[in-house]
C-alpha cells in the first residue's frame, strides 16, 4: 500500500508520511525536508535496541554524516526534568545550532521530551517526530503539545512547538507487545467517539492491527483539522482531552504503573456513564464505548475511589482557579466541554464509577 501523506496546516505547515518500511527511508525524507543540517537522535532503551542502527543507516545514506544519539531509560518515570536536563546537555556537547534538528524516535514519552527539549534549546530549534507506537502515531507526534512530569503531576510543565516533519513506519507497531498496542488503541477510540460515527464504527468491526495505516491517517486528518483551527488549546482543541481528566489521575495514582492509554480508557469509561447518569446522553452510547474498549483488552473502571480521583484530578492543568473542564460525549462525533465547580467533580466521577 502506498504511505499516506497528510498535511497539518499550521504555521509552519508539516507533513505526516504514513506508511510500512519508512524507518529505513527516513533520510531521504528528513533531507527533502530539512536540507544539510546536522542532526541527533532522542531515543529509549527499549527502542534503540530496535530501530536506532536501522534509522541512523537511512541517515547516513542520505548523506548525514556523523548523526549523534542518546538514549535513555524506556518508561514514563524518565519523563522528568532530570532527563531533560541530560538531554540539554547532550545537544550542547555536541554543539547543535538554531539551524540544527533533532529526531523523535520512539513513543509519547520520546515524544514529548525531545519536543520540549528543541522548544528550550537555544530559545527553540527544529525537531522531527518519529513515532514507534500506536499511541503516539495517532495523537502525541501531532499537534506539537510537548511536556514532561512534575512531582505534582503528569504534563505540568511544557511547551506548544509544532515538528517539521513526522514519519510514521506503521512496520514499528508489529513489535509492540498487545499492552503497548492497546495503549494506542485507547487514543484511536476516543478519536473515534470525537470524530464520526464511521472511525468509531471502524474499531467496531475489524480486528485489532487491521487497516492500520487507514486508520492511523483518518486520526491524524482528525487531529490536524483540530490544530489547524485551534493550535493552543483555546477552545476546540480542549476536546481532544475526553477521558483524560480522570485518566491522568489514574496515572498519578497508580505512580504511573497503569499506563497513559490503559489510563484513559477508563477515564473515557468513567466519564461516558456520568453523562448516561445524569441525562447528558444515551446510555446506550456508554456500552457501546465500554463494549469497544474491553474488544480491545482496555479497562472501563479502576481500583481508585472517587475521592481520591478527584483531588488528584484537580492538580491537573486543566483546572482555571475554582473552575474545571470537562469533556463528555453527547452523541459519535459530537462532545461538548462543560465547565464545572471543582466542588462538583467528586460527585462526577462518582457517577461514572457507579454507572
């Protein structure tokens, strides 16, 4: 199949390339792109094993010549400031320069550290994402959110800086275990309850890896139109955090041992039964995202009560003063935000725990 190629009109614009074997075309893509600069790779334990020899040989190809790389301990607790320091260091021991890029290569968390990374670097220099993951193929390589964790909580800390380029080689994703796989999938589905009664329809009825790089393209066209018309989260853009209010507290709970994806999907749970109990929509719609969520091996409730969830939840970012938002689903393809009193949260998620 040939890869697909989305453009995300933002200003700059960049260009999303989809599609089997385009780790070991990366080179010739980056350079199309980007011209003669030097570059360096950001890059997990788990994933340099994996895919860094085979993308610095792409590199070197195209004509890259002594392409540096760091690596550092795959997990979400790496997603620090300790490790973004380490990573600020590593650019300036090597000299990079405004004109300079560095490469994503991995999932969210790569992601968002070497985003985050360029946003700092030098007041901002170019990046590229190179998504591994299901996870980060439909939602964190897109958009230019970047962050890392705090004490406090998950994301507290970042910057809005949009990448150059993103290659996304769906071959990665025949790695993955099932958990990581499903991870992403939680991402998809969501975008899916956003998007249109057709994308959520298409989890429905086809296997878990089918038609992959299609529905990976219909997310990030999703996405990209959401950006394009509200690129710092002012308003539309809100919407993309459905689940994640809760989710992120699971995650901040758990001390982030339930993963981001496993995480949201209960949040999307959660909140989907709330919005059944108190009339904001069909019930009926709540199975039928439980139903869609346990196809795909996902949790739709958690071991946290909803006290706890809601004083963690009220440290998110998301919180304006005595005010938070939240998202719910109304119909497929119609969520609406809510802005609540963060006294009535408690009482939100009870709802969506009880069902």
């Amino acid at each position: 199949m040939p890869k697909s190629v989305v453009r995300i009109n933002t200003v700059p614009s960049y260009e999303v390339h989809i599609g089997s074997g385009l780790i070991g075309d990366c080179g010739t893509i980056i350079r199309e792109r980007l011209g003669d600069v030097k570059l360096a790779v950001i890059t997990d334990s788990n994933v340099a094993e994996l895919y860094l020899e085979k993308a610095a040989a792409s590199l070197e190809k195209a004509g890259y010549r002594d392409v540096k790389s760091f690596v550092f301990e795959a997990g979400e607790l790496s997603k620090n400031i300790n490790t973004l320091s380490n990573i600020l260091e590593f650019l300036a021991e090597n000299q990079l320069t405004r004109k300079d890029c560095v490469i994503a290569l991995g999932g969210g968390v790569t992601g968002d550290m070497t985003g985050f990374a360029a946003a700092c670097y030098l007041r901002g220099i170019s990046y590229v994402q190179m998504p591994t993951t299901l996870l980060a193929a439909v939602d964190s390589s897109v958009g230019g959110k970047t962050a890392i964790d705090l004490a406090a909580g998950k994301n507290l800390a970042g910057a809005f800086i949009q990448p150059k380029l993103v290659i996304c080689d769906t071959n990665c994703l025949d790695t993955l275990p099932d958990e990581v796989f499903s991870d992403g999938a939680a991402e998809a589905i969501k975008t899916g309850v956003l998007a249109s009664e057709a994308l959520l329809a298409a989890f429905e009825e086809s296997e878990p890896g089918q038609n992959i790089q299609d529905i990976i393209t219909r997310c990030v066209e999703y996405k990209g139109g959401v950006v394009e018309r509200d690129e710092k989260e002012q308003g539309e853009r809100k919407l993309l955090n459905l689940g994640h209010t809760v989710g992120h507290a699971i995650e901040k709970l758990s001390g982030y041992t339930i993963t981001h994806g496993h995480a949201v999907a209960a949040g999307l749970a959660i909140i989907s039964r709330a919005a059944a109990k108190r009339g904001l929509c069909d019930i009926a719609l709540a199975k039928r995202i439980e139903a869609v969520l346990m196809k795909y091996s996902l949790p739709i409730s958690c071991i946290y009560d909803a006290k706890a969830l809601a004083e963690a939840a009220l440290r998110d970012k998301k919180r304006a003063g005595d005010q938070i938002t939240i998202i719910y689903p109304e119909k497929v393809g119609e969520c609406r935000l809510k802005n609540i009193h963060v006294d009535e949260l408690y009482g939100l998620i009870r709802d969506g725990l009880e069902g």
